[in-house]
C-alpha cells in the first residue's frame, strides 16, 4: 500500500467532522502558484460565475460566513479565527455594511 493510500485509508476512518476539517486544512495548504489543472469544463464554469458576479446578476459572500454557515450546518463547531488556517487569519473582517 502506497503512503497517500495510507493516509486515505486512516482519513476515511476519521469521524465527518474531522475529515472536513482536514479537507478544509490541505486546501487551504496549497501554494497559491501551484494551481491545480482544471478541466475545460471547470474553466467554462468558472468564466460563466465570474461574467455573472460582473454584471452584478449574483451578490458574492466573505469565504469566512461561507465556511462557518457549513461548519455550522455539518455540526463542526468549536472553529475558531484563531484556528482557522493561515491564509484566512490574514483576511480582514468585512467593512461595515452601508445602509
């Protein structure tokens, strides 16, 4: 058995909210210049959500109300900025909403 096939194997017998925890660490562990490669599909998706978020046609959300919202809806809690992973700490809180 090969080492990544290893760490599945021990990673698949983690509970939920620990596996989405480790999920949400290796992602946020990735180099921003080390993109991965996206399928033609994933880039057309891409360029179609980006033309709609220019044109104003959908509002965008801060990643951080994102990810608590689904933390909070899987039952991962106890999740804190002080925790959270490096690149996300370094993101200041929102501006004041404007009325």
């Amino acid at each position: 058995m090969s080492n990544y096939e290893s760490i599945l194997s021990a990673a698949s017998q983690m509970p939920v909210v620990d596996r989405l925890r480790l999920i949400d660490e290796l992602a946020s562990s990735i180099p921003d210049d080390q993109p991965p490669q996206l399928s033609d599909a994933w880039l057309r998706e891409i360029d179609w959500r980006s033309n709609e978020i220019d044109s104003g046609a959908v509002a965008t959300e801060r990643w951080a109300d994102i990810r608590a919202r689904l933390f909070a809806k899987h039952g991962v809690d106890g999740v804190t900025r002080s925790q959270a992973p490096a690149w996300e700490r370094t993101v200041p809180e929102a501006p004041p909403r404007l009325p």
